[in-house]
C-alpha cells in the first residue's frame, strides 16, 4: 500500500467491526444496554449515592473497549491493510487508555456529580446525542442507515468507544464544571480528536461524537476564561 487510502480504511472498518458485532459483540451489547440503564434509573432517582457503581460499571466497559478495540483491532487492522492503518488507529488505544486511568482515579476519589436536578435547561440540547450514542443505528460504509429497533439493544454502544463516548460524555456535560474534569478532558479530547478524524473518513454516524467533543471543549473554554469555577466552591 503506497499512502493511507480513507476509502481503504473505510472499507477494512466496516469489515472489521462486523465481525465484531456478530461474534463476541453479540453476547456483549444487550449485556451493556441493560446495564446502562439499570444504572441511569438508580443515578437519576438517587443521585451521587450511587456514583461508585456508576464509576466501577463505566471503569469496565472502557476497559474492555481497551483491550478489544484498542489492541486487539490495533492488531487486526495491520493485518487488513498493514502499517498505514495506525496513521489514524494508533491514537484509540492511547486515548481509551488515558480515560481508563481516569476511571480508575475516579474510583479511588470520586469527584463526579450526578444530581441531575438543577442542571440547566440549554444543555439538554446535547440529549439528543445521547440517545443517538445508545441506539447507534445500523451503518453500511457508504450506503447509508438501516433503523432497526433491534440497535436499542444489539448496537455497538458498549462495545465500541465513540457511541459510549457520545451517551457518557453528554451526561457530564450536563453538570460540568461540577464534577471530576480530569475524567471529562480525557473523554473530551477523544470525541475532538476521533470524531474529527471520523468526519475526514467521512463515517457519518461519528459525527455526533465530534460534534459532542465541540460543545465539551466550549465548555472547557467557558470555564477557563469566563465562569472561572472553584472545586472549593462546590
């Protein structure tokens, strides 16, 4: 292969993930779904006093998409279509590994808010995101959507990291700057960086978690410059 091909890539991606989805994945995605929504159900009647779970369940699930998508596909495209494919794949296991770091300190000293009950009403803009991360609809590269109800519980959230991303990353858009931001630039600079990538290939159902990464880095800018928060004003 003389050069990174997009279509090339785009090509080896859809084959690649398939096999994925319909081996082990298929085991693995309505375990995920359910789990997330047992979780959500407890986080949004009870707030932080359940974050640990919320935090060791989440610490897994970015720990597996780790070792599978990170290394393990690292693997498998090299093999698909040799050194070229971590012009653009070598980035997801570093960056899953740092958010996996992150989970891991989040455990030992949690930080995270998740009382969702004064959360401002502008923000749920990004809510729509979120359900589109869950759902994730069935794409064939360069063909288009298939809507299949069965996506609720068989889609790649879960399995893969930029729909996760897209449903974790909006629901601590929701408080931030309250909250760990340690946990949500490591999950920020990975929607900007992947979902910009994402776009160049172009895959289209990326474009949310980039446009998710946009909004998050907004708020990192707001913050900064502009509401200046204190951690010791919480």
């Amino acid at each position: 292969m003389s050069g990174f091909d997009p279509a090339t890539f785009g090509k080896a991606f859809e084959k690649i993930v398939a096999e994925y989805q319909n081996g082990i994945g298929l085991w693995l995605a309505p375990v995920f779904h359910i789990a997330t929504i047992l979780i959500l159900l407890l986080i949004i009647k009870y707030g932080n006093r359940y974050r640990k779970i919320f935090t060791a369940y989440f610490a897994f699930n970015y720990f597996w998409i780790f070792i599978y998508v990170g290394i393990v596909m690292s693997f498998l495209f090299y093999r698909e279509i040799g050194i070229w494919s971590l012009a653009f794949w070598l980035a997801v296991p570093i960056l899953t590994g740092v958010i996996v770091f992150q989970w891991i300190r989040e455990f030992r000293r949690p930080k995270i808010d998740l009382d969702f009950r004064d959360i401002r009403k502008w923000r749920l803009l990004i809510v729509p995101i979120m359900v589109f991360g869950f759902w994730y609809p069935t794409y064939v590269y360069g063909v288009g959507f298939s809507i299949l109800p069965k996506d609720l519980l068989f889609s790649f959230y879960g399995l893969m990291p930029c729909p996760t991303t897209m449903v974790v990353l909006g629901l601590l858009s929701l408080k931030y700057p309250h909250g760990n931001r340690s946990l949500f630039n490591a999950l920020t600079a990975f929607a900007v960086c992947i979902g910009t990538a994402q776009i160049t290939l172009p895959y289209v159902p990326d474009i949310p978690l980039a446009l998710i990464g946009y909004f998050s880095l907004g708020l990192v800018i707001l913050n900064k410059y502009i509401w200046r928060y204190d951690e010791k004003e919480q």
